[in-house]
C-alpha cells in the first residue's frame, strides 16, 4: 500500500456537487492499494498512521499523534500513486483491481475506527474534489513495500 499523509486543519471530500466527507484536524490520507496488499497490510498501515507524531506539542516539537489532539482521518482512494511513469502518459496497471484494492481500503478505515478515530471518505472510482488546508505543511509518505 502507498499513503500519502498530510496533516490539515481542515478538508472535504465533494461528489457530483454534494460534500461527502469533511473533517477539520487531522489527517488527509490518500490511499493506493497495490496487486500484492492483504488484511494484514491494510491494519499495519492503519495502526502505522494513527500512531504517527506529527502534531506539534507545547515545545513546537512534531510530538503529538492524532489521538492527543482530538483529530480525525480523511480517507481518498488514489490508485494513481501506483502510476508508472516512465512514458509521458502514465500507465497504472501496477494498481491493484477493485475487487481486491475496494476491501483493503474498507479495511484500512475499519481498522482506524476500530482505533477510535471519526473517518470520513470519498467513494472508491469517483470523480472527485478534494480541498484541504494544509498545516505546516506536513506531507508523509508511506510505502509498505519500502522497509
């Protein structure tokens, strides 16, 4: 799985003109799911990102995880961070298909809401417009196939 964490102060997830998912602190998270994920893969990601410090504490130290601070998760399904780009026009054939990419990326926000977290989502394949306010800005990326 490959994520991409921002941390925000706010952001919303639009569908056809209507708001389907809007949180304010927390994390906007952009999701792809590759051919090789599992269960297992989605809860270690999961688990990694809810217990990831990247809230400042009263020192401005990034000390802070989402907990501590109240926050909540904005989840986008984005197979596009499986492009491969070694031609102008991206090929994306390294994503893994919706019948296996649609159940981890349930997972993944089941195992955040198992953890306590509020987490607000777009919809798998959809056209969509994300905004966010971005705080810091703070961008993490996360490729579980990396050590």
């Amino acid at each position: 799985m490959r994520a991409v964490v921002t941390r925000v102060k706010s952001a919303s997830v639009t569908i056809g003109g209507e708001i389907r998912g809007k949180i304010d602190r927390g994390y906007l998270v952009l999701l792809g799911v590759g051919p090789n994920d599992t269960e297992d893969t989605a809860d270690k990601l999961a688990d990694k990102i809810c217990n990831l410090r990247i809230f400042e504490d009263e020192n401005e130290k990034m000390n802070l995880n989402l907990e501590q601070v109240g926050g909540s998760i904005l989840v986008i399904s984005q197979f596009t961070l499986y492009a491969d780009t070694s031609s102008r026009r991206p090929g994306f054939s390294r994503a893994a298909r919706p019948d296996l990419a649609v159940p981890l990326y349930e997972r993944f926000m089941a195992r955040c809401r198992e953890r306590g977290f509020r987490v607000e989502h777009g919809e798998f394949g959809a056209e969509m417009d994300v905004e966010s306010v971005n705080q810091g800005p703070v961008t993490i990326l996360f490729d579980t196939e990396q050590p």
